[in-house]
C-alpha cells in the first residue's frame, strides 16, 4: 500500500472525496438535509458542517469558538471543536452549507496542488497525535468518506464504494485493526484473525498476536477468519452501530467467540 505521506495518491483521493460529497448534496432536498444520521445528534447537514469546519481549521480560518451548551453527545475536545462548526451553520439551509463547502473544497484543492512531497513529509498535529503532514491527509480522507457513508445510509443513497478515496481509508484503517484485535477484542499470544473485507472494494487483513498484535504478510492457518462486506464493517468500526456476528452477511470460521470478540469491539474511532 502507498504510504501515508505519498502526496499524489493523497491529494488524488481529497479531490476525489470532495467531489463525491458535492455530487451526492446536489441531490438532496430540504427534507433530506434535515435527515438525522447515525452520529449522536447529527443530521446529514451537520455531517457537511462538520467537513468545512475541519477544512477551514486546514486553511487557517477556524470557526470562532462559542458556547456550546449542554450537549450529552460531546466526550472530548475534539468533539468540542466539531461541533462548533455545526452550531455556526445550524440555522442555514443545506443548499447554503452545499455552496460553502463548494468554495472551501476548490481553496484547498488549490493549496494541496500547491504542496511539494517536502510538504507532505513534514512533522504535523494530527487527531492521532504527532505525525506527518501526509498523515493528517490520510487520516482527512478516511474521515470524509466516513462520513459520506453516514449520509448515504440515513438516506438509503448507497454509493462510492471504490475508487483512491476508499483504498485510502482502508490504508488508514489497516493500522488500526491491530488494535482492534489485540488491545480490544483481547486476542492471546499465539492467537491470529484474517479479517476479509468484500464488496465493491476488497481487502484481507491478517493480524497475528506475537508479543502484540500486528498487521503481517504470512499469515497461516488464522485461529478465526471474518468474511464481512466492507461497508458494513465500517458501520461497526466507526461505532455507528454495535457489531453483529449474528449478521446475515457476516461469516465466522474457526473460533467463533475470537470472531464474535472482534465483531463486537470493532469500534475504535473517536
């Protein structure tokens, strides 16, 4: 897989991201904008909000801060920090939020052309920590498409489920499913999970447990294998909804409470 700071593949995946979500929110109406999605206290124009607000930050004009209130669903700061931008756009209509995010994607188009592999490689805030500016990047796409599901599935719109965005974020997501497996799901030494994604985009990702749990190349013989569509193992890792090894679309072989472990703990996204 390209690595997190290959800025072509990057910047190729963002405009790509960008554009699915201004083709899919000219397709909505008032009604559907005012849809609530599977976030806590989010409708699919607040889903939108969130995106500029987090681009806007990128292009060095951060919503202004204001009181947020009492709102249950905010854990964190970067909660915090998202939904202020929903809160400034609260009282627009989706067209409105549409139109915004238009601009601010065609600005950081600009500025993404703009950047050298220099750029990309440079040490950089990210919601995961310190790392590279390329990252963040990834780490933005994966976000976005996220979210461009979210959309999707609150209004039975199903769709962009290939192309360098999606590969992206299954890049962004490999990392993780270590985590996932071992500190999460509590597989033990020795223990080790093929998790098969399938649908429109395909991957497997083998996981063994040697001291910790790792991503690795040569997996044999895995103590329990998940066969899951993508898409829906994305609901789960995004903690939208808890996961089901019950599903009709999901299969388990080999140990089946390791996979039903890994199922229900998938969730691991702020």
């Amino acid at each position: 897989m390209p690595a997190a700071s290959d800025r072509d593949t990057l910047v190729a995946a963002l405009v790509e991201q960008f554009d699915a979500l201004i083709e899919l929110g000219r397709q909505l109406d008032d009604v559907q904008w005012d849809t609530a999605s599977e976030c806590p206290g989010w409708t699919v124009k607040d889903l939108y909000s969130h995106v500029i607000g987090t681009e806007l930050m990128l292009l060095g004009r951060p919503d202004e801060a204001i009181d947020l209130g009492d709102a249950p669903h905010l854990h964190n700061e970067i909660g915090e920090f998202n939904e202020v931008a929903i809160a400034h756009r609260r009282n627009r209509s989706g067209a409105e939020v549409l139109a915004e995010l238009e601009a601010v994607a065609a600005e950081r188009t600009a500025a993404l052309d703009a950047m050298t592999q220099a750029d990309f490689d440079a040490e950089s805030f990210t919601p995961a920590g310190k790392d590279t500016y390329g990252r963040f990047m990834q780490i933005r796409v994966f976000d976005c498409w996220i979210h461009e599901q979210d959309a999707r599935e609150a209004l039975d719109l199903p769709g962009h489920s290939s192309g360098h965005a999606v590969d992206v974020s299954l890049d962004e997501h490999t990392g993780a499913v270590g985590f996932v497996i071992g500190k999460k799901a509590g597989a033990t030494e020795g223990q080790s999970v093929r998790l098969r994604l399938t649908g429109d985009t395909e991957r497997t990702i083998d996981v063994r447990v040697d001291g910790r749990a790792a991503v690795v190349d040569d997996l044999e013989d895995p103590t329990t294998t998940i066969t899951i569509p993508t898409l829906l193992w994305f609901r789960y890792a995004a903690g939208r909804r808890p996961g089901d090894a019950s599903h009709p679309d999901v299969t388990i072989e080999g140990d089946q409470d390791l996979g039903t472990r890994v199922l229900a703990n998938a969730a691991y996204t702020i």
